[in-house]
C-alpha cells in the first residue's frame, strides 16, 4: 500500500473508528506527515519501504534539525510511527513490527512549581474591576481548584456547570468522563464573572466579542497575569494543573485520588509530582539519620 494512503487512511481510523480527540488525530497527523516528508525524500513510498534502516536514519533526522529535536519530542514521532504500524499489523499488513522501534530513554520531567506567596500573587492580581478581569481571575481560580488541562476549560460551556454544586463533569483524554470540584473561591470567581458578563453564549469563557476563548488566548492571559504580578517564572495553565497535583499531595491526599481528579489513565503519569511533594522523606532523614555515630 502506497505509505501517503495508509496514514490518511490511519487518521481516519483513529478519529471515525477509535473515536479518539481532535487533537490527538491532529497530532497524529502532525508526526506522521513529518515522517512521511521525509520518506518521500529518501523515495521510500510504499509501507514496505518502513524498515529498520529506514527508522534509524529517521532518528539521525531528528539531529540534523536546528536546534536538535528534544528526546521527548523524538519519542513523540516514534508513538505515531508504532501506532501506524500497529494499525497496519491489524489489518493483516506485513510490515516492520511496531514493537521492534524502541523509544529514546529519558529522564525524571522537571516540574516547575509556585511558592505559596506565588500563588497567592497570581490568584489576587487579576483587576477584578473589569469584565476582562473577572474573567481572567475565574479561570485563575478554575484551573488551580480543578486540575483542569487547556483544553478542557477552553471547551467548556456554561451549562456544564450548576454553581448550585461544587463539582461538575469533565469528559477529558481519551473521551473518559471524571468528577471535578469547585473550591468556593473558584465558584465566587465564577458567579461574579457570570453575573457581570452579557449575552447568552454557550461557550463559558468568550472575548469581548463573545467568541469562545482559544487555547492560545487562555495562555496569554495566563502568562499575562503572571507578568503583571510580577512572577518570573514561565506561568501556563498546565503549570497551574502542576499546581493542583503538588499541592493536594503536598497536603497528604492519597496519590490514586490525586490520579483520578487528574483523569491520568497511568499512575506512572502522576508519580512525576511524587520527588517533590513527599516532604516527610526530610523530615525522617533529619530526625534520624547519623543518629548512632559518635560525636
């Protein structure tokens, strides 16, 4: 099979039959139109043409880029490139076996967090005497009390939320449905907003044209905010879901609950926020450590 037929045929697959999110077909379609540039330049067009020499030069590829692409972004070609393959096994294809692409090794992610004095800063420095600002301070409030991902609060409508309640559905990654919780700041911030705001827009956070907010826009505001109070660090929406998780286990919250309010399918996914919230590891060293030494 011509390889430009089966990857469109792939994407089709995986957004009609998988029922997987836009942004992950497009995603897909990113890495895979990549690899598929790139095979058309070293004329290999059929899916025969897939093989290990093939896959290695590609790799070498990634460090003729400038800058060099980063191990995790590397990886991120190589996931499309298996799950291609995967559904190529599936329909009886003899092609390269998708388990035989390793992924590049890489290490612990740093993860970058507020102070508390940060937080604090950022979540009182939206001017709430504007309808911009009150907006900018409800979706401050709704990321770092729900853990939310950019494009779950950008997706949102104002009939998904009862401010009667404390919480409220999300259907996240992978189209799962999980619960969510307002804090009361998060849920005054939002009656204030919604009070001020005019029109009658399904979208719950609009411009000052009404349109619904992009993922971009909301991460202006974001890092606009942060500007503004004076925050040096890079502050996005996925910092604030960072936030979120640090501080429910920083706090003492089990790490399985922390798991599912963060709608991770893994807990190998949420363990990355365990090396800097497990505070009592210093504590024990502290009080216990060297203690049969002699002086």
């Amino acid at each position: 099979m011509d390889l430009a037929k089966a990857i469109r045929q792939f994407l089709e697959y995986e957004d009609i039959e998988k029922g997987h999110s836009p942004l992950t077909v497009r995603n897909y379609e990113l890495y895979l139109g990549k690899f598929l540039e790139f095979c058309e330049k070293n004329n290999a067009h059929h899916i025969n043409a897939i093989d290990h020499e093939l896959v290695r030069q590609f790799r070498l590829h990634f460090n003729q880029i400038n800058p060099p692409l980063k191990k995790n972004t590397r990886n991120y070609y190589l996931i499309a490139l298996r799950s291609l393959l995967k559904y190529l096994q599936k329909r009886d294809f003899k092609v390269l076996s998708a388990e035989k692409i390793e992924l590049s090794k890489i290490g612990d992610r740093d993860i970058d967090v507020l102070t508390p004095e940060e937080l604090d800063r950022l979540l009182t420095s939206a001017e709430e005497n504007t309808m911009i600002g009150l907006r900018n301070k409800a979706i401050l409030e709704m990321l770092f009390s729900t853990g939310l991902r950019l494009a779950e609060i950008a997706g949102l409508n104002r009939d998904d939320i009862d401010l009667t309640q404390k919480e409220f559905s999300i259907r996240g990654k992978g189209d799962k449905v999980r619960l969510v919780f307002l804090s009361l700041s998060a849920r005054d911030a939002l009656q204030n907003y919604l009070a001020r705001r005019r029109g009658e827009e399904p979208a719950l956070f609009t411009n000052k044209f009404g349109t619904r907010l992009t993922p971009r826009s909301i991460e202006r505001a974001v890092k606009k905010i942060a500007r503004q109070a004076g925050i040096s660090k890079k502050v996005t929406p996925h910092l604030l879901r960072h936030q979120f998780a640090t501080d429910l286990l920083s706090s003492g919250a089990d790490i399985r609950s922390v798991q599912t309010l963060l709608g991770h399918s893994s807990i190998t996914t949420t363990q990355i926020y365990t090396h800097i919230t497990n505070r009592d590891l210093r504590d024990v060293h502290s009080a216990f450590h060297g203690k049969q030494r002699r002086k």
